[in-house]
C-alpha cells in the first residue's frame, strides 16, 4: 500500500509537510512552552488570519501576507507588553480579535466563494503546494541554525531576562528575533493543522516530552520525534476515514499523551508494589 | 579603599512614576552595605539602577576601575519568585549562565568554565545538586544555586535582592557566613526587609524610602531613625555583639 500511496505527489508532499512541520514546531514549541508564551501563540495564529483575508481580497498567496502579519502582531505585542502600561495579556487579546474581525471584513469584502478558506482554518495537509513544503524546509533550516548557535544564550535569556540584561546581552534583540520566529512557525504551519489547531503542534509534544525529561535540549528533541509519531499516525487516521488531517494529527496527539501519562503511573505502581519503594 | 560605583543625586523610578528622589551613594571596595526601608520605599529600583537595569530620570551613574582590579562585574542575586520553578534547567546549566557575557555567543563553554562552575557549587557547599533540575530543589539550595551564579564571575560588586525570604533560620545563618567570606574579595550590597539578623554582618546600613539616609555603621539611634519616617526595627550593638528589636509606629 505505501509504494501504493507514495506514487501521489500530493501524499509526499503532506508527508514532507508533516516532517518538517514536526522539526520546527517541536523546536518553537519547547521555547513557547518553557516560556510560558503559550497564550501569546494563540495570539499570533489567531491575528495572522487578518493576513490571509488581505491575502484573498489584494488576490496574492495568503501564506506570504500571514506570515507579514504575523511577524508584525507580534512585533507589536512584544513593543506594547514592554513599553506602555496595558497589560500584557490585555493586549493578546485585542490583537487576537482583531486580526480575525480584519480577515473576516477581508474575505466577505472579496468577491466571489473564497476557495480553501476552510483548509486554513481546519488545515489541509493534502494541499500542501510546493512553495509551501520549499518555505518549510527554509524554516526549519533557519531554526536549526539559530537554535544551534544561540543554544546557551537562547536558553540563559529564556531562564532569567532580568539577570541575563544585568551580564550586557541584548535581550530585546532576541526577544524580538524569536518573537518573529514563533510568528513565522505559526504561519508557515497554519496550512498543515489549520488557525484554530496549530497551537496544539506546539504544545502537546512538548508536553509529553516534559514527562520524561526535564531538559531543554533534550525537550527539543523528543519533541520532534513524537510530533513526527502524532503527524504520521494523523495523517493515516485522516486518509482512512476522510476527515481533516489537522484534528485527526492532534487527536492522535492527545492519545499519545494519555499513553504516556498511564505508562509512568503503571510504572510508578510496579515500583511501589515491587518494594523498591520502600527505599525512599 | 577605591570606589566601585558612585550614584549622584539619582532620581529614578518606573513610566512616569518618580520613586527616588535626589538619592547618592558611593560603593567601595571592601563595602558590606545592608539596605533596608518600608515596602515600596525603592530598596530594588536602586538595585535595579545599579545594575543599569533602568536609566535614572536625572542624575549620574558613574563606575570606576582602579589599578588593583579592571574587573567591573557585578554579581546579582534577584528575588527568587521572579524565577520561573518549572523551567527545565539543570543547576550546572543555571551557574554555568553566570560567566555568559553579552560577547560570548557560539560554542559551548570550557574546560576551565566548568571547574570553575564546579568550585563555586563546592564553595557554597551544594556541589552534589550539580546534575540536578532546578524544580527538584528546596528553597534554601535554590537560593544558593542562585548565589554561585552570582559570584561565579569572581565580580567586584555582589548585590542580593532579599536573599533571606522564602528559607529557615539555619539556611539563613549559613548565607551570612559565605556572605561574610566573599566580602573579603568583594563589596557586598544586599536588601533585606529583615533588619534584626543582618545587623550583626553588615558594616553599614542605607535606608531608603523615596531618599536615602546612610549610615556609616551599623548602629542606628532611635532618635535617628525618628527624623526620618522609616518604619523599621532597631539594632543596636552592646559589649557582646546582640541585637535589640523595637516597635516603632511611625505614622
């Protein structure tokens, strides 16, 4: 079945798409998650909506107009959190609603049935294009490369802002870089689980992965393994039975983690039953 | 003894809030200066206009490099609940983190970095958490883990922000004692909302509310304390070194 199925161009390319998609969200989600930016992502995705009804109505690919508005809301959020007295989630909020109410007026304002608009909300992995899977893999090259040559400074500005400003880094700097880094993860990766699901890309993996190690390399990595698990695993369930690929990867997802979560209280059982409890 | 850092007629404070007014202070080599006053009185925005985390309104920040020491490093331990528990960091990485400098950016750190990461974890005798994540630590070895950052940079200045909250007595009296010996290489600020235990420690006390009285010993008066408004303890020192604790109600 699978030299079968692999003959379609489009299923090599939402296999492709469910590879990389599982190599940049693992790396963003572990910052995301450890930096409790969670609330803040869901603003972004929510906000870069506006980009794809501006997309539609100016009538060029919605992706590059996302990924615009993304950067810039979440430029604008990290400026305004820092600079003005609005609270910092306060502000999430007014950008989260309007970035949808602008993608709204721009869709309805644009003539005609708007095609896909459905594939970003929900994701269409299947209808992955080229362009996408080329912008996917210059993505996770990129976060590659930054991750890997920031690593410790990365992970010292993550643990403590404060104490990293007082040791002359340029904080804002990287606070703006990854900032756009989130927002451009965020967009490209709209296409593979859709607005309303790519949250879940950046969390549930790295939740998992917390359960079993407490490192930030290490959360990295396993991330990206168990986001390829949930992503192949969804894939599989949505060709089956002909549902959105984007809900069939997360609740895939969510059932790796219930697993994983009954594997270490079974473990931890075994250990109490077995007398080696006793120890501690 | 040479100067470290010398505050001059500092106003500082946060938006358009003003908290200090017409502040100035001089830290030496040598210092162990306890800084105490009320809640919200400005004990951590000088801190933070020291450590140049915040640009005074007015007035002049300066700092000095003498002939004995070019090194200018502060150490600084910040309150611990600003750090997030949860955070998945190993002790060794966290210490680690206190040689990284805005200059240093690629590679991973040294063989001559982590000895010294290592003997700073002996010194404050916390060497065995090394591997550890920082979640798995009780309040007393975070704080310590959070000094060893600060002073593994062999800084000339070392300041902490309220080092003596969230830990039991014992864990207290043992920061003291380190606190004591580092200030033999290094000048020592430290806040503290705690006057009664630091007393016997420090050399001198700063008390700031809005502006800034010092005090060029450890030994306030009652009446000295009065004329300015701080609502604190009072600390005396008789033939034995002891403290006496009064109430005061300053309106």
């Amino acid at each position: 079945m699978i030299t079968e199925l692999l003959q379609y161009k489009f299923i090599v390319n939402s296999l492709l798409a469910g590879i990389l998609a599982s190599i940049s969200c693992g790396i963003i989600g572990t910052y995301i998650v450890t930096r409790r930016m969670v609330f803040l992502s869901g603003g972004i995705t929510h906000a870069s909506f506006g980009g794809i009804g501006i997309g539609y109505f100016f009538g060029f690919n919605p992706v590059i107009s996302a990924a615009i508005f993304g950067i810039l809301s979440a430029l604008g959020i990290e400026y305004v959190s820092k600079r003005s007295n609005i609270r910092e989630d306060s502000a999430i909020g007014i950008l989260w609603s309007f970035g949808m109410a602008i993608g709204i007026m721009f869709v309805f304002l644009t003539p005609g049935y708007a095609p896909n608009l459905m594939s970003y909300l929900f994701g269409s992995i299947l209808t992955v294009s080229a362009l996408d899977i080329w912008l996917m893999l210059a993505l996770s090259v990129l976060l590659i490369l930054v991750f890997s040559l920031f690593y410790r400074l990365i992970l010292f500005i993550a643990y403590d802002q404060e104490f990293a400003r007082t040791h002359q880094i340029d904080v804002s700097f990287f606070n703006y870089l990854l900032i756009s880094l989130v927002a451009l993860t965020i967009v490209l990766n709209i296409k593979v689980v859709g607005i309303i699901l790519v949250i879940s890309l950046l969390t549930i993996p790295q939740s998992i992965a917390n359960l079993f190690t407490k490192n930030f390399k290490n959360i990295m990595l396993v991330s990206v393994v168990i986001a390829l698990i949930g992503a192949f695993l969804g894939l599989l369930i949505s060709y089956k039975i002909n549902i959105p690929s984007g809900a069939s990867i997360i609740f895939s997802l969510v059932m790796i983690f219930f697993i994983a979560k009954m594997f270490l209280l079974i473990k931890r059982e075994i250990v109490l039953k077995s007398g080696l409890g006793k120890k501690f | 003894m040479s100067k470290i850092v010398e505050l001059k007629s500092v106003f500082a404070g946060y938006n358009d809030e003003v908290i200090l007014k017409d502040v100035s202070l001089e830290i030496c080599d040598d210092d162990f200066i306890g800084i105490i006053g009320p809640n919200g009185g400005g004990k951590t925005t000088l801190l933070n206009v020291v450590l140049g985390l915040i640009k005074p309104f007015k007035g002049s920040v300066e700092f000095f490099n003498n002939e004995k020491s070019l090194n200018n490093k502060i150490g600084y331990l910040p309150q611990t609940n600003k750090i997030d528990r949860k955070f998945p960091i190993t002790v060794k990485d966290v210490v680690l983190s206190g040689l990284l400098y805005g200059n240093a950016l690629f590679g991973s750190y040294s063989k001559s970095q982590k000895q010294k990461a290592t003997e700073t974890l002996k010194r404050v005798g916390i060497c065995d958490l090394k591997e550890m994540t920082i979640g798995e630590l009780s309040g007393g070895q975070m704080q310590k883990v959070l000094l060893a950052r600060a002073i593994v940079s062999s800084p000339r200045l070392l300041i902490l922000d309220e080092p003596n909250t969230f830990v039991d007595n014992q864990f207290e009296g043992e920061l003291y004692e380190i606190l004591r010996q580092l200030n033999e290489e290094m000048a020592v600020v430290m806040v503290s909302h705690d006057v009664g235990t630091i007393a016997s420690y420090v050399k001198t006390i700063a008390c700031v509310n809005r502006n800034l009285h010092y005090h060029k010993s450890n030994i306030i008066s009652e009446e000295q304390l009065a004329s300015y408004n701080c609502p604190i303890k009072l600390i005396t020192h008789g033939e034995v070194p002891h403290t006496v604790l009064k109430k005061h109600n300053h309106s």
